[in-house]
C-alpha cells in the first residue's frame, strides 16, 4: 500500500530544492541519501566535463525476471517572470500545490519513488528489478539519460517515464532535428544595391520561405511532423553596407517514417532549385548524442497493459492513449535502449511557465498505478 502522508512529505521536499536544469547537485544529493535510507541500492553516476549528477537507484527481486525502469528528470526549467508565490516554497490551495517542478516532474519522482519502496516494504516476493533512473538536463538535450544509457546503468526490459501525462497516457513522441544554414551574399556598398552586391538576407528570405513550404510527414495515430525556422540573423544596422551573410537555425519535430536522410536532402533539393547552390551550407547542429528520433508503441506493450489496468483499478477508468508533439527522455529510451516505453505520470498545469502545479490526487494515483504496474509485472 502506499504511504500518502509520506509520498506528499518527499514531494514538497523536493519542491523545495531548487534544482533549476544545470544545477541538480543538491536534489541528487538529496535523493541518493533519501533513497539509501529507504533501502535502495544507490550509485550517483557522472558524466561530462562537468561531472553532473544522475541517481540511479535499483531494487532486486529475489529470482530473475523482467527488469523495469522507471525513468523520471531531476531538473526544472529556469524561473520565468510572473510568479505570484515563491517558486521554491510548496504553495497548497485545495488539491492545488504550486511550485517549480510541481507538475513537471516532481511529483513523479515521487510517485515512483514511493511506489517502489511500497512494493519492497510489501513483504510480498517479487522477481525481476525495479531501477530508478533519475536524471539531470532533461530540460537542456537529454543529456544526462543518454550518458545513462551509453554507460550501461539502466539496461531494462521495459520503462516508463513519469513525465506529466496521466490520462492519456502517451504512447509516442514526435522527434526533433535541427540544421544549421548558412546563407552568403557579396558585400557592396549599400546604395550600390542592386547593381553591385547580393543581399544574404534576400537570398535567406528566398530559402525560409521554401523552407516553410517543404512538405512534412504523417504517420497515422501521431498526426503530421511539423517545421518551426528558429533563428534568422544577418546584416549590421550600423553599417552601409550590403549584407553578405545570413545565420538561420531550422528545426524539424519529426512523426516515425521521416529520416534525417530525408530532410537533408529536401534541404538540399530547394536550395539548389533556389540557384543558391555554392551560397549556402548546411550542417546538423551540434549536439552530444544522436537527435531524438519519433517512436510510438503499442498498446498490447505488456508494460502498457499493466500500467492500463493498474490505472482503471485505483481510478476507476480506462486511459486514453494519446501522443505527444514535442520531446522528452522516453525518445532516447526508445531509440537507444529499443525497449517499450510508456509515458505516464501525475500532472497539473502551466509547466514551462508561471505559478506551475501539481495536483495531489494524482500523485498519489500515480504512485497506486505505478505501484499496481509493478505488481502484475514482478509479482
Ligand atoms: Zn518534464
């Protein structure tokens, strides 16, 4: 059964450490002393130049069977303005709690934390393993879960990530790849233009259009990829000149189906229809691991299966499975480890910005759901 009191305790305390993406020593700190104390078997990994901090955190069945991460981020996106109570005081008002982190994703630290130490205290003879990873720069590039995954710390049959999803459920997530551009033009001074010079900004005009008109992907439950041009930066306004370089940056959120190959060579077929050929270059921007490819599973997925029980027993409901626009942890997990993952997790509302909350009721069913998940998988 699962200690309410207790699981709310550990979740206003972790609203209480601000762990602002970059700065996630002191809730890891936190937590690798929290759960040692409640009997996990506890490793603080490391990775990058900075040594930043993962837990990873595992509990051991007595026989052999599947092994089951429960995925979940330690950090926060930054403070946005607007906040009308202490981002880093847990603020109640009814089934309310509002802080930074309160719904994205605190409470399913929690909630998984507590669903695994209910099972253990259980008494109840469970197979298999449970592992916690718990990871730093989920809101910067995943950083921390891919240095998990290359370093071999949670290899697992199945997952879940308790990103704040709870009904749907999320069954996949689009991808995201982003290309550098660079766009040349030939300097002049400016009141010679047109006759001499070409204008970069122009000719980077001519290919963000045709960027915008570059047909996407669609795959049938996710719905369509999509194009966002993020950046767009040339010229000196103080000087008379023609401008002669343009920076863009686009991105591309990408369904199952549509490859890296794909895009690149989209790119490159319009700017060669553009007769820009020779004045611009394109590069993948850089990033540590791989971009996060789109995925989707299955709703037969036994860990779905299990999660979609547990979730109509403790609420009385049957889910709904939905899909997910943006990114998360769960792409990696997907792509790198290639086992089944399911998003689900207690949530609220205005994540990514001002006078965020969680919601109590669900942290709790999430931590039954999980705990319900875990039993029909190792029990
Ligand atoms: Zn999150």
């Amino acid at each position: 059964m699962v200690q309410t009191e207790r699981l709310l305790k550990l979740y206003k305390d972790l609203i209480r450490i601000p762990s602002v993406v970059g700065e996630e020593e002191e809730v890891a700190a936190f937590l690798a002393d929290h759960l040692t104390a409640a009997g996990f078997e506890v490793q603080v990994h490391r990775y990058g130049e900075e040594a930043r901090p993962n837990v990873v955190a595992r509990l051991k069945g007595e026989e052999a069977g599947p092994k089951i991460l429960l995925s979940g981020h330690l950090d926060t996106v930054p403070v946005h303005d607007g906040w009308e109570t202490d981002p880093f005081q847990p603020v109640e008002e009814g089934d309310r709690v509002y802080g930074l982190g309160a719904c994205d994703m605190k409470g399913g630290l929690a909630a998984m934390i507590e669903a695994a130490r209910s099972l253990a205290e259980s008494g109840e003879a469970f197979r298999g393993e449970i592992i916690l990873g718990f990871t730093s720069d989920e809101e910067g590039r995943s950083e921390g879960t891919y240095s998990l995954i290359q370093d071999g710390l949670i290899e697992a049959d199945m997952a879940v990530v308790g990103e704040c999803r709870f009904n749907p459920m999320v069954l996949g997530f689009r991808g995201r790849y982003s290309l550098d551009i660079e766009v040349r033009g030939e300097v002049a001074h400016a009141s010679e233009y047109p006759l001499k010079g070409e204008n970069a900004l122009i000719n980077a005009a001519r290919l963000a259009i045709g960027l915008e008109e570059l047909p996407v992907g669609e795959h049938p439950a996710m719905g369509k990829g999509s194009a966002c041009l993020r950046y767009f930066s040339g010229g000196e306004p103080r000087v008379l000149k023609v401008p002669d370089y343009c920076k863009l940056l686009y991105e591309r959120y990408v369904v199952p189906g549509e490859s890296q190959e794909q895009i690149w060579e989209q790119v490159q077929k319009l700017v060669s229809a553009l007769g820009l050929a020779g004045k611009v270059s394109v590069s993948w921007s850089k990033r540590k691991g791989p971009f996060l490819e789109g995925f989707a599973v299955s709703e037969d997925e036994e860990i779905v299966r299990a999660a979609a029980a547990a979730f109509q027993e403790v609420t009385g409901e049957k889910p709904g499975y939905g899909y997910d626009p943006s990114v998360c942890d769960a792409n990696y997990i997907s792509q790198l480890m290639k086992i089944p993952v399911l998003t689900f997790g207690p949530s609220g509302a205005n994540w990514h910005a001002p006078n965020e909350y969680g919601l109590k009721s669900q942290v709790i069913a999430a931590a039954q759901v999980y705990l319900g998940m875990l039993q029909r998988l190792l029990t």
